[in-house]
C-alpha cells in the first residue's frame, strides 16, 4: 500500500538514482546532438582561415559544474570558455567553433556575416528529442510498465 501524506494523498518518493540516470542521459543525448552539430556544419575552408577552422570543431557537456563528456575533431584538448557559465543543479551543453568562427558566422562591421553553424543547428533541433530519447535506451532508462513486457527499447506492440 501506498504511503500517505498529511493530507490523505498517497505521497510521491522519489528515486534519486534514477533522477540522476535520467539527468545523465539528457546530457549524453544534448551532447550527442551538438557533436552531431558541429560535424555537420559547411565550415569554411579558405583563407585566411584555413585548416584550422575546419578542425576547430568542439563540444562540451557538463552536469552541474561536472564535465561529463568532451569531443573534439582535432582531438586535442578543449576547455570550457572563460564566458560560459555553469550552474550547480543544471545541464550545460557547449559545441560550436574558435574564437575567428565567429566573425565568419556573425560578421563584422566591414565583412558581411556567412553563417554555416545556425543553418546545422536549425536543421537538427527539431530531431533534439530523438537524440535524448537514444541515450536513454542506451543508459537502459525504461518505464515500469515497458519492462515488465520485456519492451527495452520502447518498439511497444506493433498497431493494429
């Protein structure tokens, strides 16, 4: 039988192992998504800012004030931007490019802005949730319900 609160409503006992799961899944989903970002993106090779910008790609994600995952396409070691700031209870995702990307991207006053991150970026949020949802089949994050009928990876029965 169901605990009750003072109020005669069953009370709700929260599984904090499972919070942390389901936090840790949205993050790997988040940061799946802004690697895939930052892949996809038509970046520029022409000077002046040759090879370096192609490989200039990153992404980082952090869980409170915790880096959970880090990417980068050069594979050399990334850092989180001094301007970037991290809550103790939320889920940050970085990914994007160096400090010349930027001007490309946005412009300046004397050179016209050439976008190639925001058209991936808009091209890929809307698929946000299928990102999430694959990290948490793959953190094996399942209802109650579809684990008492063997359904893990949330296929369910198929339609009528």
């Amino acid at each position: 039988m169901a605990a009750r609160g003072a109020s005669g409503a069953a009370r709700i006992v929260l599984n904090r192992a499972a919070f942390d799961e389901l936090t840790l899944a949205e993050a790997d989903g988040l940061f799946a998504l802004a690697k895939s970002i930052v892949d996809g993106a038509d970046v520029p090779d022409a000077e002046p800012y040759g090879v370096g910008l192609v490989q200039g790609g990153a992404a980082l994600a952090f869980v409170g004030r915790k880096r959970v995952d880090v990417y980068s396409k050069a594979g050399d070691p990334v850092k989180k931007p001094r301007a970037a700031k991290l809550s103790s209870t939320g889920i940050t995702v970085i990914g994007g490019y160096g400090f010349p990307a930027r001007f490309k991207e946005t412009g300046t006053v004397k050179m016209a802005p050439e976008p190639f991150l925001t058209p991936e970026l808009m091209a890929q949020v809307p698929d946000a949730g299928a990102f999430v949802r694959q990290a948490a089949i793959k953190r094996g994050i399942v209802s109650a319900g579809r684990r008492a009928r063997g359904d893990v990876f949330g296929g369910g029965r198929p339609k009528a």
